[in-house]
C-alpha cells in the first residue's frame, strides 16, 4: 500500500514539474513590457501626418507595379515599407481598453489611409499601359476562411512582438503574411478598369484583414492583463462587446462561405482528373486535353488515337456515381462516328497555333521597331555631320578638316558609354578659348553631354627645293 502511495506521490511530483516547465516555457508575461510601453508603442503608429502618409503612396505605387508586372519579390517589399498596420492595430488597441476616443483616432486614420491607398492605385492603374488580369491580382479577389485564419493569427504573432520589452521584427513578417497591401491595390485596379467584381472581392479581403488584426490585437492584450479603461456604465461596456461579436461573425461568415464553395469546387476537381486518369488509359487513344468546370459540373475532354466506341462511353459515364461524381456530366471530342467533334479540337489546335504566332509576330515587331529606332538615333548626327562641317569652318577659317562620328568608350569598372566625337585638325593651333567655344558649341548642337572633342594643328608642308 505505502508503495503504492510513493508511486503515486512520485507521478504527481513529476507532473507539477512538467507543468511549472511548460508554464515557465511559454509564459507571455516573463519578458512583456510595461503597459504604459506598450500603449506608447502602438499609439506611436496610429497617426497618419508628416512623412507617413508619402511612405505609403510610395508604398501603393510599388504594390500597384509589381500586381502589374506580376511580381511577387516586388510587392512582398511593398508590404515591408507599408504604415498600414499601425491604425489597425490602434483600434484593437483602444478596444481592448475600452479607450473609444483612440478607436475613433485610429479608425479616422485607417479610413484616410484607406482612401489614399485607393485613390493612388486607381490612379496608376488607369495609366498603366500594361491592363491584363495577373495571377497575383486575381489571388485577391476571391477571399476564404484562411484569410480569415491568418489574419487572425498573423495579428496574434504581432501584438505578442510588440508587447515585448526588447523589439522584434514581427510586425514586417505580419504584415506579409496578412498582405494588407495587396487587396487595397487590386481594388484601385477594379476602379479603374470599371471590374467592379474584383474591387469588391479585394475589399472584403482587406476588411477581413483589418477587422481581424484589430480582433486579434485586443485578444491578445485582454490575454496579457493589459489595464483597462473603465465605463461608467457596465451596460455601454456589454453593448460593446456584442457589437464587436456581431462585427467579426460578419465578417467571417461570408468568407467561411466562399472557403466551402472553393474545398468543393478543388474536390470536383481532383475526383475528376483522377476519374479522367483511371478510366480513359487506353493503349491506342490518349486524353490531349482536359476542362474542367466545378460550377457546371462538366468534364470536357479530347481524345486522340483510336475512337472509343459508343458503348465504351455509356459503361465510363455509368462509373461516374462510383467515383462520387454523380451529377457530373462528360463532354468527350473524337473522331467517332457519332461523336465526332473534330471541330472543336481542330478549333483548339487552331487556336493554340495562332497565339503561339502572335507572341512571335509581336516579338519580332518589338525588335524591328527597337532597331529602327537605334538606326534613325544614329543617322541623326551623320545627316547633320556636314552642316557641322560648314559651320565650324565658317566661323574659324584656320580648320582644314572636321571629322564627326559615334563610337563606345570603355573605362576601368565602368559600363560602355556612348560618346558623339568630334575631330578639328586646323592649319595654326587653335586658342584656349575657341576650343572651349568649339566644345559647348557641339555640345548644344548634338544635344547630348556626352562628348568627345580633339583639335590637332597641321603645320604648312615644306616647299621643295629645287
């Protein structure tokens, strides 16, 4: 019996251990700042004056090119130089010490924010040259629960970084997991490309953003015992509370939603393909291509080889419910008697060969028209070589000779520079004064800086003697 008790003293010895270690490990209390610190640090990057508010139209002109160019290195740093969490984060602040005078501050700023951002995007976009629907823009158009998960969260990891006596570098690393600027910029290009579609998709992505980074900021401070600002009244103080459950269930139901439309739609998908892979493997015929359209539930396939055979595509369709594809319906292209669709393969052939000409056609146009434009830069200064000429012998009747050329001069760690050169040769030395003359002058008729000017004086040949 006392062994008994002993082991189970022991046991319970050893899980008061385990637990003080787990407590101690991941305590957010060991290291946080004073409140005061941590209010001071927030309420620092609320306001939107002086050099901020130029940081992030900077900062929306480079999300707004690399969405154009499709690059995402580019808008990855857009969102490192970006102010926008500083609001967000100062309303969750303000929520979560019931301090609604710095709500209203923050909102006010985040509101103003928000207009820059989408008025200056709008703005690019309606000059840009470049209108095609990138893959990065369209990412930000269709928002789902994980937006909403890593806004959460991505919020938590920030407000755990801020809370902390010495700084980290959370918050850059928050605010490109949440990617705040993205969606505000994908919104500037719907109203300016008049896709009111994908403005109002990118709008509700960066609300989900801001609302759950702020709900993640006040979570978090409520978590860390941060002191609150009492009501006067405990029923403003419950109103408040509904009013923020009321906002967040807003905000997410509609993108759990739009997450559950996307998993069903990307399970169609994928019974489909495997469907395709399993039932038409044939030695003689092989799929060339596949469609596939989850809101129609269509499979659409051409094959080529050897046709299947009517009954053959009566037996795979009666798979389909085998496969959890019961409402599926496929569509099949083969040179079959009475299946034959040759016209739309051809149309795909077709299609396919006239794009890939096009591309061609324009990079050829492209390069042509970049050597015409480099030839008719280089025929300018020899039309005008002769007038040099005359003009320069005009006004010093000492030249015997003028030579006028384009040539690349190379310098030690440099680039090659392309330089205009001119070459006086001269019967007397010319003087000091009308070489500088002679220089500024080529200088402005060329119109470039970039010069090379020699003189060189021939003496008078001997006569001979006789």
């Amino acid at each position: 019996m006392k062994y008994s008790d002993d082991k189970a003293n022991a046991t319970h010895n050893a899980l008061n251990h385990l637990l003080t270690f787990l407590v101690h490990r991941f305590s957010l209390r060991e290291d946080k700042a004073d409140d005061s610190e941590i209010e001071r640090r927030i309420g620092d990057g609320i306001e939107l004056i002086g050099a901020t508010p130029w940081i992030l139209i900077f900062a929306i002109i480079v999300a707004s090119v690399g969405l154009n160019v499709n690059s995402t290195a580019v808008i990855i740093g857009a969102m490192l130089i970006s102010p926008l969490m500083g609001p967000i984060m100062g309303v969750g602040l303000g929520m979560a010490v019931y301090d609604f005078s710095l709500v209203k501050r923050a909102l006010l700023n985040l509101g103003i924010a928000t207009l820059i951002s989408l008025i200056v995007s709008a703005l690019y976009f309606s000059i840009s040259p470049l209108h095609q629907v990138q893959s990065e823009l369209l990412a930000r158009t269709t928002p789902t629960i994980w937006d909403v998960l890593i806004a959460l969260f991505g919020g938590l990891a920030g407000i755990v970084g801020v809370t902390r006596k010495e700084k980290s570098n959370v918050i850059p690393g928050v605010a490109i997991a949440t990617a705040l600027m993205p969606p505000i910029c994908t919104a500037g290009f719907g109203v300016a490309t008049g896709e009111w579609r994908f403005a109002a998709g990118a709008l509700y992505l960066y609300t989900i953003n801001c609302v759950f980074i702020a709900l993640a900021t006040m979570i978090g401070l409520r978590i860390l015992r941060l002191a609150p600002h009492r009501f006067a009244d405990d029923t403003i103080a419950w109103r408040v509370k509904v009013w923020l459950v009321v906002l967040a269930l807003c905000t997410a139901l509609p993108s759990a939603y739009l997450a559950a439309t996307l998993v069903n739609e990307e399970v169609f998908k994928s019974r489909a393909r495997q469907f395709v892979d399993q039932e038409f493997a044939f030695p003689n015929t092989h799929a060339a291509e596949l469609k596939i359209d989850p809101k129609t539930q269509t499979i659409e396939l051409s094959l080529i080889g050897a046709p299947l055979t009517k009954s053959t595509l009566q037996t795979i369709e009666g798979r389909l419910a085998a496969a959890h594809l019961e409402q599926a319906r496929i569509v099949v292209h083969q040179s079959s008697d009475d299946k034959v669709d040759v016209t739309a393969l051809k149309s795909s052939l077709l299609s396919d060969l006239y794009r890939d000409g096009q591309e061609a056609s324009h990079k050829k146009d492209a390069e042509i028209l970049r050597l015409q434009n480099e030839i008719a830069s280089r025929n300018v200064l020899f039309a005008i070589a002769e007038d040099i000429a005359h003009e320069l012998r005009a006004q010093y009747p000492l030249i015997t000779q003028v030579m006028v050329g384009e040539g690349l001069v190379f310098t030690e760690n440099a680039p090659a520079k392309t330089m205009q050169h001119l070459r006086v040769s001269s019967s007397a030395p010319l003087s000091t004064r009308d070489r500088k003359r002679i220089e500024g002058w080529f200088k402005v008729r060329t119109k470039t800086e970039d010069v090379m000017v020699n003189f060189e004086s021939q003496a008078p040949k001997a006569r001979p003697k006789h």
